[in-house]
C-alpha cells in the first residue's frame, strides 16, 4: 500500500468515524417530556390543536355498522370541551344514517338515507344511561 492509499484510507475512515459520532449524539436527545396524542386530548402539549375530524371519524366509525362500541365513544369524548364539541358536531355535519337499523347499511339503494346530525346518532345508538351523561357533559351547548 503506498502512502497516498493510507491517506485515502485515514480520510474515509476519519469520515466514517465523524458520521458515527453525529448519529449518536442526534439519537440521545431528551424526549421524555414530550408526550403525543393524535387527536389533541389527553395529556398532549397545550399547543397541540384539538383534532375535531379525527374525534368525528372515530365516533362514525364507533356507530357506522351494527353493534355500536359505546367505550370507543366514551373514550372519544372523554377529554372533549364542551367548546371542542361543538367542533366535533359541525365536522359530523350530516350522515347517512338508517333509523330502523342503527347503520348506515341501505337495504332499498332506490332511495337514498336520510341525513342526521350527530344528535339524532348518539339518541339512537347509545343507552339512555350514557346518552344522558353526555348530555349532562355538553348542557351548556343544548345540544343533546
């Protein structure tokens, strides 16, 4: 090996080692404080902006088809203001929704399915039990 191949030589492994060292140091940085939460509740940062789509898609996706998962709409709401629930309410708007079944299954495609507000879901799908807690959380809306 002449000299100018162990230069080359110590210059790659020089930047080789200086890249190892980078990576390791950028891979310790301190994220024990930081918490995140996808939809804005909970204990995510005050900076977090509330997510009302993705509360209104996980209580359609809760109610959608038969069987309503009462937790999963509980657990959605649970760290909603009453502020923030009006955000939840007008990303809802309207859905298709089947009365007689409780879904959104349209047994006669002739005609279409009524569009209700969330309101007339949330009646519909969850036990008078805890529709009247949810209520009593979102009263100063006069909403439910």
């Amino acid at each position: 090996m002449t000299d100018k191949d162990k230069k080359w030589l110590l210059i790659g492994g020089g930047v080789i080692a200086a890249i190892v060292v980078v990576s390791l140091v950028k891979g310790k940085t301190d994220t024990s404080g930081a918490a995140s939460d996808p939809t804005g509740n909970g204990s995510a940062p005050a900076t977090t902006p509330f997510n009302a789509a993705y509360v209104s898609d996980t209580l359609l996706e809760a109610m959608r088809y038969g069987g309503t998962d009462e937790e999963a709409i509980i657990n959605a709401l649970k760290n909603v203001s009453p502020a923030q629930f009006k955000l939840v309410i007008a990303d809802f708007a309207k859905q298709s929704y089947n009365s007689v079944m409780g879904n959104q299954i349209n047994y006669f495609p002739i005609t279409p399915l009524p569009l209700e507000p969330l309101k007339v879901w949330l009646k519909s799908e969850l036990s008078a039990s805890t529709y009247n807690t949810l209520r009593l959380k979102y009263q100063s809306l006069n909403y439910l």
